[in-house]
C-alpha cells in the first residue's frame, strides 16, 4: 500500500493557514467554533456497513467513525455521536444540532453554499454493485436503461445522467438497506454510489454481489462543518494531514475495506479544498 501526495498536501495546508491565520485575526472564529467546544456532536451514519453502523447496543463503528474519533482526538476533543441519514447531514449542520458531519458528504459546489467542508479525507469514487450472477455487465454502458436504486438525499443519480448516452430508471429508496431488499428481490438492477458504500454491502453480504469497477469521477469526501468556521476547518485539516503523515489512514481503509475487491493499492492523499 503506497500513500502519496503527503508533501503536496503540506504545500496546499502551509497556505491555507496563512490566508485563515489572517481571517482568524479579524474573528472569522466567533464563539460559534468547534474549537469552542469540549465535545464535539458528530453526525455519522447509522446505516452504512463498515462505514458508520449503529450496533444494537446504541454503539457506532466503521471508518467514518474511527476518522471522527482521530480528528477529535487530535484536537484535544470528545465526541458524542448522532444519527445523520443522507437527507439529515446538511440540517444537522445548518440547525446547530451536530458541529461536525463524517457521513460519506461529498464536497460540492451546491453543498458549499450551506456549510463548510473541512478535508477531503478520504477520496472515492462512484461505482456500481449488481448481483454476482448478472452476465454481460463490465461498465456502466451495459446497465444502460436499467433500474438504479436512487437513495433520498445522495446525489449519484445526477452523475449517472451526466454519462454521454446513459440513461437509467431511478426506483426511490430510504437507505441503502432498502436497496439492498429491492436489488435481492429483483425490483431494481443495480445500485450506484461511493464505492466504499457499496464495499461495505458487499462485505456484509459475504457473497452474491459484486462491483463493476466502474470508476465514474472521482469524489471527494470531506467533514461538514457550520459555514464560516474558519479556525476548526483549518484545525481539522492539520488532522487530516497527521493522520496520512502517520499512517492511520491506510490503516484504517484496510481495516474496514481490505478483502472487498475495492483497490487498496495506492491511498492518494486528497487535496484540500481550502477553508475560506
């Protein structure tokens, strides 16, 4: 497993925090920081498979939520964790109820107008997972006019649409469970989203289902956070770096992806997108 980029993230970080240094000292923080708190609300994933998962004991697990617990930790932080289902990430936000998201929240242009986004931390991209048996299926070209299962509040069905020629059926779904009933039962021919997503199912499954590898665009996965938080964002980015500089995060891709057939070989340190 190779990590790259740590000195070109270095380079992007060192100018991050000379144009936030220079906001902070105008009071771009205001008392509405997450610096400002000693414990740290985070929405995650109640639904995810080896992403954020509630257990039934109330307990999370999964990648999000070791990253969540890394980032807090390096910020001298506790956390407490909510639910945050695909619909709920921006509220949870906007609303003053969580102070961060660590939900598979893509960054953007749209998003950004919300919230703010700290990272990258991780970055994916959009794949495809049909049943093992589904014969003449090695591209997204090949399900063309078929049925997707579409999940209320992600946004991969408009990339699916921005494919030249693509055209597909959407069949609405809560979350990725009820996708996974509906793929099983024949009621949709695919799904299509993050491939950690979709990793996490078919690790869970154990068999049955596979991914196409389809590799459409990548995504970059940041942290949400209150829009104008200047000084936790660039706090949150200097533990996004250590984490790479210090090998915790391949380790944790592996942990929780290693054995999924997604492409561990080489983790690319994503570029940040800049606090401001």
């Amino acid at each position: 497993m190779t990590v790259r980029g740590v000195g070109g993230v270095s380079r992007v970080l060192a100018a991050v925090l000379l144009v936030g240094g220079l906001l902070g000292a105008c009071g771009q923080t205001g008392s509405g920081s997450l610096l400002d708190k000693s414990t740290l609300v985070v929405g995650v994933r109640p639904d995810l498979p080896r992403i954020g998962l509630k257990l039934r004991d109330g307990r999370f697990q999964g990648f999000d939520i070791d990253v969540a617990r890394y980032v807090a930790d390096r910020l001298g932080k506790d956390v407490r964790f909510v639910e945050a289902l695909a619909a709920d990430r921006i509220p949870l936000l906007t609303s003053g109820r969580a102070d961060m998201v660590l939900a598979t929240l893509s960054v953007t242009p749209e998003r950004k107008t919300k919230i703010g986004f700290a990272g990258p931390y991780y970055m994916s991209y959009q794949d495809v997972l049909v049943r093992e048996d589904e014969r003449g299926i090695d591209g997204i070209r090949d399900l063309k006019g078929r049925r997707f299962c579409s999940v209320e509040g992600a946004n991969p069905a408009e990339r699916l649409r921005a494919i030249h020629g693509m055209t597909a059926r959407l069949v609405p779904a809560k979350d990725y469970d009820e996708c996974m009933a509906k793929i099983k039962s024949g009621a949709v021919d695919a799904i299509s989203t993050n491939d950690v997503i979709l990793a996490g199912l078919v690790k869970r499954e154990g068999s049955g289902f596979r991914l196409v590898n389809a590799r459409i665009g990548e995504q970059n996965t940041g942290i949400g956070l209150r829009k104008g938080d200047v000084g936790g964002c660039e706090a949150l980015n200097r533990a996004i770096t250590q984490m790479y500089q210090d090998g915790t995060a391949p380790k944790l891709l592996d942990k929780w992806f290693g054995g999924t057939g997604l492409d561990l070989s080489i983790i690319e340190v994503p570029q940040f997108e800049g606090c401001v």
